[in-house]
C-alpha cells in the first residue's frame, strides 16, 4: 500500500512528540549572563528568548533575570533592566576607580543645557519656545544640539499651529543611560543632578525646582528668538511613538 502525502501527514500529525529535557537553570543562567556581559547595548527579552531556540517563555525568563539580578547585587557590577532590555553596568560605586584609567573624559554640560534636559524631561513634548516661556530666556541652537548629540533628546512630530515648530521628547537612551525602564520612574526634579551625576560628570548645579517649572532663568542662552519661536500658542499637537514612555 502506497502511503500519499496526506496520509503521512496526519500520521506524524498523530505520532507523540518526543518529551524535549527541561533546560538546566544553571546553565540558562550562564548563558544569560555570557550574552549580556559581551553585548555592547542592552537586550530585549526578545533577544534573550532566542539564545534558548525559544524553549523558554517569557515570563520564565524574566524570573530567572530576576534571580540573577539578586545573585549580582553585591557584586563591582549588577544586572539591571532599563527600557530598552537588560544589561550589566558597573556599579556606580566603582565607577570612579575606573574613571582613573578611561582616556574619555565625559561631557561637561552648561547650566542652560541641564535646565533645557529637566524641562523636557518633565514637561515632553515641549517645543523651544514652550522651554523659553518656562526659563524666561532664549534657548540657543547649541543647547538644543548638545542633548540631540548625546542621544538624549529627539524630534518627535510638531505642533499643528503657524511654522509647526518642532515637539521635542526625551529618548530610551536617556532612560537608558539614568538606570530607568520609563518615564514614571523620573527622579524628583531635585533628585535629577544626582541621578545626572551617576551618568557624566557635570559640575554646574541644576537650579532649583521654582525656577524650572514657572520662575525666569537667571541666564540666557547667546541667541535670539526664531519665527518657530513664537509659535507656541496652546493647540493640539502631532507626535511620533518614537521617544521614552
């Protein structure tokens, strides 16, 4: 009797599958923390599950990144998740030892830049002439630069008033690089500095909560204000989903 390709079909259809052996925690363990130890960004659950040919759900997966978490935590370095996955980082304890041989010497941020960062930060999506209302002076275009270089800050969409100006909102790499997994998890704003200071070495202070958030700034930026400026009348706004959330 000739079998067709129907028959054979449903017979593997009916055959038992064969049992696959339980993962060794250990060794998922060990994987785990191979991957993320040699991997220069952080890496999503996604990107994890696939080191396990997908035998391994996500919830089960998260638990035992959980349980690593826990077995690194009094360790020089700790795992830690952040909004675009999970990474090792050095503990910021140890990080200025480490400081000591590094040839790159972090960025020095103005004053005018750290109040431009925490009124996006906590007011997004704002446009430039939104943060100008707020400090009471001119943003220059270099301020705005500065946080777009460093990954911090993007363009995500404009508001639908005269010029359209540009709607500005912080970037996953900016929860990244604080240590957070989404917005909600911010700093108070007089906590930001602090959180700031486990990141770059900033020397200026962050002026106080009054005059971030109503009072005038103290000083301006070199530049005048733009047309776009002025097109900050309250409306509704057009966004992009490409930023921190």
């Amino acid at each position: 009797m000739t079998m067709t390709e129907e028959t054979v079909e449903a017979a593997e259809a009916r055959a038992p599958e064969t049992a696959r052996e339980p993962l060794d925690l250990e060794l998922v363990k060990r994987v785990l923390e191979a991957a993320l130890l040699s991997a220069p960004e952080p890496l999503t659950l996604q990107q994890l599950r696939r080191l396990f040919a997908g035998e391994l759900d996500v919830e089960s997966l998260r638990k035992i990144l959980e349980e690593l978490k826990l077995e690194w935590a009094d360790r020089s370095v700790e795992l830690t998740a952040v909004a675009s996955g999970w990474r090792f980082r050095v503990h910021p304890d140890y990080q200025k030892y480490l400081d000591r041989i590094s040839n790159e010497k972090p960025p020095r941020y103005s004053r005018a830049v750290l109040e431009t960062l925490a009124i996006i930060a906590y007011r997004q999506p704002v446009t430039r002439g939104d943060i100008e209302d707020i400090r009471g002076v001119a943003v220059s275009p270099p301020t705005l630069k500065a946080l777009e270089e460093r990954g911090w800050i993007d363009v995500v969409g404009h508001r639908e008033t005269p010029g359209r100006p540009a709607l500005f909102a912080t970037t996953r790499k900016f929860l990244d690089d604080l240590n957070l997994r989404s917005l909600e998890e911010l700093p108070a704003l007089e906590e930001l500095q602090s959180a700031l200071d486990a990141t770059l070495d900033t020397s200026p202070a962050l002026p106080v909560q009054g005059a971030l958030l109503g009072a005038p700034g103290e000083e301006a930026d070199a530049a005048t204000p733009t047309p776009e400026d002025e097109a900050n009348a309250p409306s509704q706004d057009t966004e992009h989903p490409d930023h921190a959330g």
